[in-house]
C-alpha cells in the first residue's frame, strides 16, 4: 500500500474501533524495513512488540496516531 492509501485503512480500522496504532520513521521510504541499517531495527522492534501485545495485553505498547 502506498502512505495515503495505508492511512485510510489505517483510521478505517480505528473507526470500527480495532487495536491499531500508527507509526512513521523520519526518512523511512517504501520497505524500508527490508534494509538492515537506519531506523528498520526500531521499526521491526515495534512491529514485534505489537505483534506481543496481541498475543500478552500486559505488554502492549502505545496505539492511536503518533
């Protein structure tokens, strides 16, 4: 999904009141993610600790924009 597209999704979901948060990386582009430098680390980092929480709420970080 390209950025605009994922937001819409992303406040579609929040609207029907699903757990879900958002988050951007200063200077992160399309997969970013893929590459092993830069923010990716962080980002794979928030991405298993969401996938945790989902798994353990006792452990949930953040949700909602930001």
């Amino acid at each position: 999904m390209l950025r605009d597209e994922a937001v819409e999704y992303f406040e579609a979901l929040r609207a029907a009141r699903v757990d879900v948060a958002w988050r951007e990386w200063e200077g992160g582009f399309h997969a970013f993610v893929i590459l092993p430098f830069g923010d990716a680390p962080a980002a794979w980092g928030y991405v298993r600790a969401r996938l945790r929480s989902c798994v353990d709420p006792e452990s949930a970080v953040g949700s909602g924009h930001g």
